[in-house]
C-alpha cells in the first residue's frame, strides 16, 4: 500500500557522519529532509527543486549502488522538494548487495540538468555531494546519532561551566566579605588593646590611691614629737607644766588640721 510522505517525520537533525540510514534485507523507502546551514538554529531545507537530480549512492572499494530519487510519477507519495525532502526506493536486491558491503559509508548527490540550445540534448552539471553518513543493519544495535550525543555533552559542559562560573563568582564575594570581616576584626583588636592599656593605666592609678597617704597638711616633725614627750627645750632645760600643756593642745590642734 502506498503511504503519503508530508511535512517532518522526524525532528531529529543528524550531521555528517551519523549513523541514520537503516537497511533491512528488503524493498526500503527512505526520505530524508535536507538542510543548508545543518548546524545551526537558523537552519533552512535545501532546495532541491528546479531540474536537480539527486542520487543515493553505496561505495565500497571494488563496488558503487547508484540508486536514483524515487519516480513520483504516477506515485501516491507525496515529496516537497522546495523544502529538502528527497525519497529513495532500494530495492529488495540493492538491500542485500549492501548488506554484503565491507564499508558503511553513504553519500546523497546531486547534479542539474539542463538542455543545450537545440533543446533535446541533456547537459548535465558536475556532481555535487550534499550529505556522507554511516548506514546499519536495521537489526544491529550500533549508536545511531553521534550529532545528538554531542550536543547533548556540549548542552551538559556548558551547564557545568555555568555552575563552576557562578560558584567562581560566589567564591569571590565571599572573599571579599572575608576580607571585610578581616579589616574588622583587626580594628576590633586595636581598639581591644587600648582599653587594656586604659584598664592597666587606671589599675596602677588605684593601687597608687590605695597605698597613698590620706592625710594633708604640716606634720609634726620627729624632733618636735620629742621634745613635746621629753619635755625638754633643744638647750637641755625643763619646761614649765603650763608650757607643755599649751605645746600638747598644739600638737593636738595639728594633727586635727
């Protein structure tokens, strides 16, 4: 039953290389969609339109499958060509001989052809390679698209380079706030040494106070204080009673004062 072929069938994009042509041993129709400009976002179909022929084509070292774009004369298939979409017929009997192939490698060309001037002779142009890719065994198990892989790694090393560019940046903020605190901290300190030595400065202060003499004012001298127990003058002779009795009050009185 034949089946139409419109739009995108599938949204993933394969680059060079990529394993993303399966065969089984039987007729396969294949469609690819071609793209200028493949890698990146603002990628656009090819056009392939316009008296191009494009060809799907096997090699091996002693060996070349040149399969020809699907004839869509007659055919229920639908192709927009426009937008980059080929299809390819490989028969049952091409499936097996490159099946049988020592190498893996595709490649989809294309050439134009025009005719001369006399209108029945076709010209056609040199051939051109738009897309190499790898081809499997349908029922192996080989990785099929290392594009995908790749950009999902790349996806993955810039989200990490993101993390270690933000844990950079909070580091550095960090340190900066470490810093602060440092200039703080140091002042802190000084100023934790002043009041010590204020402390230490009034400390020696009060010790001085505490170990001082309170009392102000003349005191009586040693020689007085023995005359005035002696009774004696400083020439030898006695004073009189009322004599020490007005030196006693005196003594008294200055002491007091």
């Amino acid at each position: 039953m034949a089946v139409s072929i419109q739009g995108n069938v599938n949204s993933t994009i394969y680059g060079k290389g990529d394993v993303c042509l399966k065969i089984n041993p039987f007729d396969n129709f294949r469609m690819f969609t071609l793209y200028s400009n493949w890698k990146s976002d603002d990628r656009t179909p090819l056009d392939l339109s316009n008296g191009q022929k494009v060809y799907l084509i096997f090699k091996s070292k002693n060996k070349e499958i040149r399969i020809p774009e699907y004839d869509l004369i007659d055919s229920e298939y639908t192709v927009d060509k426009v937008n980059g979409q080929v299809l390819f017929k490989i028969s049952k009997k091409n499936a097996v001989d490159i099946l049988a192939m020592d190498t893996n490698v595709f490649y989809i060309t294309r050439v134009y052809e025009t005719t001369d001037y006399t209108g029945n002779n076709v010209v056609s142009s040199e051939e051109e390679v738009l897309y190499t890719g790898l081809w499997k065994d349908e029922a192996s198990n080989t990785v099929d698209n290392y594009t995908s892989q790749l950009k999902s790694v790349t996806a993955l090393l810039e989200d990490r380079n993101q993390q270690i560019k933000d844990l950079m940046e909070s580091n550095a903020k960090l340190m900066k706030q470490n810093a602060e605190y440092a200039e703080i901290i140091t002042s802190l300190q000084e100023e934790n040494e002043k009041m010590s030595a204020d402390i230490t400065e009034l400390e020696t202060k009060l010790t001085e106070y505490e170990s001082g003499n309170e009392y102000e004012g003349t005191l009586v001298g040693e020689a007085t204080h023995h005359t005035i127990v002696t009774g004696l003058r400083s020439d030898g002779t006695n004073y009189t009673e009322e004599q020490l009795q007005d030196a006693l009050k005196m003594y008294e009185e200055t002491i007091k004062s």
